[in-house]
C-alpha cells in the first residue's frame, strides 16, 4: 500500500545545493588559477623581450596591448601587462606560484618591494584564509612593520614559515593597533563603552585585527574576588598561543591602578579557568596613550603576562605610521639598554 505522505524534499534540495555550489567554487577557482597563469605567462614573455628590446620597450608593450585588446576584451593595458612583467619578476618560477591565492591577491603582493615582507603577506593570506580586501587592508596599515616591533618576531617569522606556529605570548602583540573600521572618528569625544561597542559591532574585522588563532569568548564577563566583582572588558581565547586573552580598554593614558587590575585578571583566569596543558594567560591593555616608564616599573622584572600597547581609531597616514612604528621600536630598544646597564652594575 503506497503512502499517500509527500516525501520531504527539503533535505536533498540542501543536499544537492550545497554539492552545486561547491563545485561552482572550485570551477571558479580552476578558472582564476589558469588565468593567474596566463597573466605569469604574458609577463615572463613580455620581460623576455623587453630584455632583448630595452630601447623600444614602451612601443612593444602599448602595440601587444593593442593586438591583445581587440582579440580578447579589457585586462590587457599597457598598466596591467606592466603588472604581469612585475608578477613574472617576483615568481620567475611558476612551481613557486600559490594557487591557493587569486590573481588579485597578488595584485596586491607585488606592490611590495621588499621580499621578506611580501612573503610574509602571502604566508599569513594563506594561514588566516584573507581575501584581497583584508590583505590590502593589512598592507596599508603596515601589520609587517607592526608585527616585527617586539623583539624576537624575526625569529618567530622563520619559524613561522618552516610550518611552526607562534606559542609565545608576546609573538599575538602588535603596536599600535588599527581600529579605524570602528568607524570612530579622530580627536572625537568617546567613552570606553563606546569603543567597546564598536568593536564588538565589527567583531570580524576586530579578530582580523587581532591576528590568528583569537576566537571570541565574552565581555564585561563577571568575576568575584574576595567579596568583589569586577568586570574585565573583553575575553578571547587562542588556539595557537593556548590562553586566555584579557583585553582592557582604555581612553585616556594608562596608569599604574590600570596595571594592577589588569594583573589580577590575569592571575583570576591562572587559578580558576585554566586547565592542564593551557599556558597562563595574558593581558593587554589597549590605550590610547602610555608612559612607557610607569608600565615598566609597575610590573617590574617579574610580571611577564601583562602587556601595553596603543591603539588608533584611524588610519594614519604612511609617514605617520611608520614614524609611529620607528618611536615604538626605539622605546623598546631604550628600555632593553637601560635593563642591560642594571643588570652589569649588579
């Protein structure tokens, strides 16, 4: 006896769009992937030429766009062969091409001059799954310059690219951080619950920020010391570093009470959320401004799980970032003169 009970096609139509539309994204990866190869190929041509041809280079180069233009539409300017001459000069090896990165990826690679940080770039689109948009928005707020003010972070780069993850704490921080997709405005009157919620409001962009591994846990999550609760602004977690991060914000520049807090954070997740095969957590104090002495002192020798850093709720300009960059770097170099000098007096 048939039933008369229609069948409930919901799952398989789930089923078979899901298997549609993975098969559409693979084609049209093929599809960037040899036309990347194609743009490798005009480019190692065209340099192969030019070499031969220096003097009339510029000719060559506007008459092939002319020829490649009426036979197959837009892309071949004389901007863009320029763009592929560049690629082929970067990649002259194609095996050395990721086909894990489109055409515009690296579009925005071969901006770089600098080999070691443009293999840093492709490296971390690669690891954090970046698309060309957040790439050209980590290039532009120099995440490279940024990543390598802490010490040892060329170090931690070569580990890095021999497969190995960062597992020390200081190797998540940055200085300063970029936080202009928040939208607030520059010498704009804000509290600290504003810029938490704004934040919060552009989560993804705030853990691309962040860098890799950061998932998100909670904020003004609610702990009781003593007969007290205090509540740290915002808490995340990450896998590479194992730990806990505390994140405080603060407006204003940073002071010693800051610092303490922030410690007692740090010690409330060691003693009650962290478990065997964890490391201990850290804390970063996000401010606006700091005085490099007081954090110093305050924490002294012993405290290594708490850390300062500056943020920006707008996109300097590219003088402006790395005169930024060059004064942090050279606090940081200050301060680990003056520790050496204490240390040969003892």
């Amino acid at each position: 006896m048939e039933s008369n009970e229609l069948i409930d096609i919901e799952p398989i139509y789930k089923d078979i769009k899901s298997k549609i539309i993975e098969a559409r994204g693979k084609m049209l990866k093929h599809i960037d992937t040899t036309m990347t190869e194609v743009y490798w190929y005009v480019g190692k041509i065209t340099s192969e030429l030019l070499y031969k041809n220096s003097i009339y280079g510029k000719q060559i180069v506007e008459r092939l766009s002319k020829k490649l233009t009426k036979e197959f539409g837009g892309g071949f300017s004389p901007v863009s062969i320029r763009r592929m001459r560049r690629f082929y000069e970067y990649y002259p090896k194609w095996s050395t091409v990721s086909t894990e990165l489109s055409w515009a990826h690296f579009q925005e690679l071969i901006r770089i001059d600098r080999t070691d940080e443009r293999q840093f770039y492709e490296e971390e689109s690669i690891k954090s799954n970046w698309g060309c948009r957040e790439l050209r928005r980590q290039i532009n707020t120099k995440l490279y310059d940024r990543y390598l003010v802490s010490p040892d972070k060329r170090k931690v780069l070569k580990l890095s690219q021999k497969g190995l993850i960062e597992k020390q704490p200081e190797d998540l921080l940055k200085s300063p951080y970029i936080f202009e997709f928040a939208g607030l405005k520059e010498n704009k009157n804000y509290l600290e619950t504003d810029l938490e919620k704004a934040l919060l409001s552009h989560l993804t962009e705030f853990l691309l920020e962040l860098g890799r591994g950061f998932a998100f846990i909670g904020n003004q999550q609610r702990i009781k010391v003593g007969e007290e609760y205090f509540y740290p602004d915002l808490v995340f977690y990450n896998r590479l570093a194992k730990c806990f991060v505390i994140i405080d914000l603060k407006i204003g520049k940073l002071t010693h009470g800051d610092i303490g807090q922030m410690q007692m954070y740090v010690n409330y997740y060691k003693k009650t959320q962290m478990i065997e095969g964890e490391n201990e957590p850290i804390g970063i104090l996000l401010c606006a401004d700091k005085n490099d002495t007081v954090v110093e002192m305050t924490l002294g020798d012993n405290v290594k799980n708490v850390y300062a850093s500056k943020y920006l709720t707008y996109l300097p300009s590219k003088e402006e970032l790395i005169k930024i960059i060059q004064d942090e770097k050279e606090l940081i170099e200050t301060a680990q003169a003056e520790q050496r000098n204490l240390k040969s007096d003892e």
